[in-house]
C-alpha cells in the first residue's frame, strides 16, 4: 500500500510540473497573454466597420478616416509640453490628466490621448512626431453619414468605458463601440475584428522587428454590411411632416413586420454624434429637456390609446359573444352609469351597431361592450383578466421584442393591480369603476410602435410579426425566428371583418372622411386622447393629444401605421392627415392631397409647446 501511495505522490508531481511547463511555454504565449509581455509591443490594425444600407439599398452610413494620438506611457521620454499642446490645440493641465490616465489604465499598453484628429492635424503632426517618443499616431475610421435623417434608428459610436472593458476583454481603452440604435444592436456584426501586429523589443526598449516571424500576427476582418427596413424616401417624408411638432410615426409591413419608418419629433442629424464634436453637443442634446430630441417617442413614449383602441374592445366583445354586429345601442351624448357620473361622448346620429360605432366613434356603444366583457364572469376579477389576456395578445402591456435597445412596455391594467389600488378586499370595485378602459383611456398606456403594431395585427386579421429593423447582414436575409414566424391573437379571424368595415367607413363616412385619398382603400380610426399631468401635486388637464393608426389597402394590406401628435387637439386634426400622407407617399409615391400636405407643413404646434407645462407628459394619467 505504502509503495503504490509514493508512486501515486511521484505521478501527481510529474503531471503538475508538465502542466506548468505547458502553460509557461505553450499557452503562456497566447493571444491574451503577448500584449501583458514586456518584450513585445502589440499594435492593432483596426478594421472598417461594416455600411449600413436601407431597404432599397441606398447607403446611409460608410467610413471616414481618422487619426489617434496614442501613447504608451513606459516609453515617454521628456518633451517640449508646450509645442505638443500647441499643435493639437490642447491645455497642459489636460494632457497631463490623459497621461495620468492612460498610466493608471496601463504602462504598457496604448492608450488615445487626443482622439480623432483631421487630415490636415494628422499632416502637421505627422511631420513633428520624431520630437515626441512614446507617442504614435493610429489610422482608423470614424463613421460618415451619407444622410441626415433617421438618427435615433442608427444610433452613434463612441468611446468605451472601464466598466464595459472589463466586461468584454475584446474592447480596451479608446476602442469605439456602438451606443445606440442599429450601431449598438448589431456591433458584433458590424465593428468587424481587430488585427494584431507584435513587434520584438530589446532590453533597451528598441524595435528588433516581428516577434516570431509574425508567427501570431493577425489581419484585421472587416465588420458585416447591415441591410435595414427603413424606407429612407417615407423616412424623410415623415420628418418633413413633423416639423414644428413632438410625437411620432411608426410605419410597419403587416405581412413582414418590417419597420419602414420610425419618426421621433423633434429629432437631431446623426452626424453631430461623430468625432471630437460628439461629447459637447451630446450635452446640449441630453440637457434639453423640453424638446427631448434623444428621447424616441416612437418606441418609449407611453400614451393613453385613446379610441384607436375601441378596436380592440370591439373584437374582443365579439370574441365573448356578449354583442353582435347588429344590436344597437343609444347615445345620449355620452354613457351614464352609477349616480349621475356620465362618460361623455360627441355628437352623432344614434342609435349605432358596432360597424358605425367604430366609423363615428361612439362612447356609449364601447362603454355598453366593455361592462358586458368584464361582468360576463363571475367576479370583476376574472372578467378583467379574460379581457387583460385578449388585450395582451396584440403585443400591447409587454415589451415587442423588437431588435432596437430601446422601449417601453406601456401597461395593459389585471385584476392584480385594481385589487392593489382599490384596496381589496376591503372595498370592492365592479366594472364601472374602471370604465374609461372603455374607449382607450383610464390605465391603458401604449407606445407609438405598440399602437402600429396592433394595427398589422387588425390588417392580417389575427396575426402579427414581430416589427424588426434588420433585413439582411451581408447580403443574407436574417432567418431569426423572433422575426419570421408569426404570433396569433386570442381573436378568431372572422370577427376582424366587420372592425376592418368600421374602420374603412372612417374614411368613407365617419370621421376621417374629410381625409380620403383616391383610389386606395384606407381603414383608419382616429383618436382623441385625454392629457393630463400634476401641477402642485393637482391633476391638470392639458391639451388632447392627436392619434391616429391605419393600414392600406384593405385587402393585402401594404402598411399599418400609428401616428400619435402630443398637444395634437383631435384625432384627425394633425394625426389622421399625417396618416393619409404617409400611405400616399408609400403606396403612390406621389401626394394627391396636396391640401393636406400644404396644410401641415404651414401649421405648427410650437406656440401649444411654449404653454407652461404643456410639453411634460410622457407618463399620463397617474
């Protein structure tokens, strides 16, 4: 026993000091391991990141040259300060904060001291870098923007953080990655992947050229090409009928779920976030916090639905089967229920069944539907949980899972949360008490891409994609199933036919039929929604905001579309003429209703913004 327990100590050994001379010898001249080797210089060769093109393959976004001043602090010798400071046009107290920095970052391996020179610095200095050892200049590519619109589709590059360098050990100090938008959404496939130069070094820190004959050297592989879905001609058309107004449009392809345009007002070009330019007016950008132009209304900003969602009522009415297409019901210029409350509605001729109710948009018809949905069970409880679920299987309350990294979920309320507020057991709520659900306002909140994508849903009669930006990487149609498999609502199709009837007699007799364009079929619904906020800790109301969402043509539809105009009065007054442009403009490529157009490109809503308060709700009725 004792004889095979010393051969067993003699076999451990034997295996720990030949694993220790394999990771000395072998895996101790890695890749991870040659840019810590005081021996060896690492120079990276950084590789064009990929264009990004739209739909129709016009380019947006390709590369600029750039030149980096960097620095490897171990290798400093003494230099003249104040001429280094005068060619790039630095103060003393600054360049020494950068060099603290990049020594405190690491002595060894390059760090940026002056990012982003111009040809004409980089010329200059080029000249002059003899003077200044341990300093060299770096080649690599900013972005260039062939295009002024869509800056919160694209998003920016910038430098990274220490806290993202130790995250990913891909990225060090003074690489540039993507921060927003399709930039930040899809950098692994556009930033491409560094090469690795190695250069052998004497004891006296001299060059004596590659460190094993280039043996480890790498070559830079250029990022993907993107293909995105934006129509940048509808993209520009939108922006063009936003100015001088906050809010946003979001276009979609019902039968794909690509997103043609996503408009967010007021907006900024993209190029003001390349190059040294980028922080200050970052700043400007993020401190303007009336305008909010970072702030993309079309996928974060929350908004009561307003009647827009009556639809949606409507089909899950229809889905209970507590109301058919022909009963009708009265309207006394509103719905009364309890002692003496009233939820108003305007004037129109009644008594209406569901196909009118949706074209003159009725409140006591919605009202009638949404009280029999929610005491069709048992309890409140449940009857508002069926409802929540229906609701819910349109994509609304919940994130989209769209491929853009920024959203919010908007709110569809359960029977969880009126227990919570209603304090029950302890008091008891019935559905009356949460009526104004009725006709898309009380708790109901929803984004801009939310409302557009309810709409496809509506125009393919049960079914949506999920909305996405990306449409190809490298010439490759995406196969993402998130993307390409579509997702059923709780509604069987033959209950969308007559809210699709209602919504084209909007156009036809209701109230967008002011709004008619020739010779397309266009299903709509306009919506009024009810602003509030609190001043002095009062609930105020503010000017109704405009919203409007359609598709077209009403058979194999070609786009869904939600517009949504903050402070915009009603629904047809700034939203629903904003709406039948952009389906002009897709579908026909030429505007027939110039009326329209001239009409909205001479109003403007800068005067309703300038009001006190008036520009503040994003989170409505709290």
């Amino acid at each position: 026993m004792r004889k095979l327990l010393l051969y067993l100590i003699i076999v451990t050994t034997g295996i720990v000091f030949v694993s220790r001379l394999f990771y000395l010898q072998i895996y101790n001249t890695s890749f991870a391991s040659l840019s810590e080797d005081n021996a060896i210089k690492v120079i990276y060769d950084y590789p064009q990141r990929g264009a990004i093109y739209d739909r129709n393959g016009k380019l947006l976004v390709t590369n600029q040259p750039s030149y980096d001043v960097m620095v490897i602090p171990r290798e400093l010798k003494p230099f003249d300060t104040l001429e280094f400071c005068s060619i790039l046009k630095i103060t003393k107290e600054k360049l020494i904060k950068r060099l603290d920095k990049a020594r405190r970052y690491s002595p060894r391996v390059p760090s940026i001291v002056i990012p982003q020179l111009t040809k004409d610095e980089y010329a200059y200095l080029q000249e002059k870098m003899r003077k200044f050892e341990g300093f060299y200049i770096q080649k690599r590519s900013l972005r260039d923007y062939q295009t002024t619109l869509a800056a919160n589709v694209l998003g920016y590059i910038g430098e990274v953080n220490e806290r993202l360098i130790a995250k990913n050990p891909y990225y060090i100090s003074g690489d540039l990655i993507g921060i927003d938008g399709v930039e930040k959404q899809y950098e692994k496939e556009l930033r491409g992947i560094k090469g690795v130069k190695r250069i052998q070094k004497d004891r006296f820190n001299r060059d004596l050229g590659p460190y094993k004959n280039r043996r480890f050297d790498t070559l830079p592989v250029n990022g993907k090409d993107l293909t995105i879905t934006l129509d940048s001609k509808l993209q520009a058309y939108g922006q063009k009928l936003m100015q001088n107004k906050r809010g946003g449009i979001v276009a979609l392809e019902p039968s794909t779920g690509e997103i043609l345009a996503l408009v967010t007002a007021p907006t900024y070009k993209p190029e003001l976030l390349v190059g040294r330019k980028r922080s200050p007016n970052f700043t400007k950008l993020y401190y303007d916090t009336i305008a909010k132009p970072l702030f993309d209304r079309g996928l974060q900003g929350e908004y009561p639905p307003g009647s827009p969602f009556k639809t949606i009522n409507g089909l899950i009415g229809l889905q209970e089967g507590i109301i058919d297409t022909q009963e009708t019901v009265s309207c006394s210029m509103g719905y009364y229920y309890g002692k003496g409350r009233k939820l108003g509605c305007h004037a129109h001729y009644g008594p209406l069944s569901m196909i009118p109710g949706i074209a003159n948009s009725c409140n006591a018809y919605f009202a009638t539907v949404y009280r029999r949905i929610i005491e069709k069970y048992d309890t409140p409880q449940e009857g508002m949980d069926v409802w929540s679920k229906h609701v819910k299987s349109f994509g609304l309350g919940k994130f989209l899972g769209n491929d853009l990294p920024v959203g919010k979920r908007g709110k569809v309320p359960t029977s969880k949360y009126y227990n919570k507020v209603y304090r029950y057991p302890t008091y008891k709520w019935y559905a009356s008490a949460t009526i104004s659900n009725a006709i898309g306002q009380g708790e109901v909140l929803a984004t801009p891409i939310q409302l557009a994508n309810m709409t496809a849903a509506i125009a393919n009669r049960g079914f949506y994609y999920t909305p996405h930006i990306i449409k190809a990487i490298d010439g490759k149609p995406i196969e993402n199933e998130n993307y390409t498999i579509a997702k059923v609502t709780t509604i069987d199709k033959e209950h969308f036919e007559p809210i699709i009837q209602g919504m084209h007699e909007v156009y036809t007799r209701g109230t967008a039929v002011h709004l008619q364009s020739n010779k397309i079929d266009i299903c709509g619904k306009t919506g009024t929604a009810e602003n509030f906020t609190k001043i002095n800790g009062v609930k105020t109301q503010l000017t109704d905001h405009s919203v409007f969402i359609a598709f077209a043509p009403k058979n194999n539809p070609r786009i869904a579309l939600a517009v949504f105009i903050e402070n915009g009065y009603y629904g047809a007054r700034y939203a629903g003429k904003i709406a039948t442009l952009m389906i002009e403009k897709h579908l026909k490529e030429e505007i027939e209703r110039k009326d329209l157009e001239d009409w909205l490109l001479t109003h403007s809503l800068e005067d309703e913004y300038a009001k006190p308060y008036s520009g503040q709700p994003f989170k409505i009725n709290q």
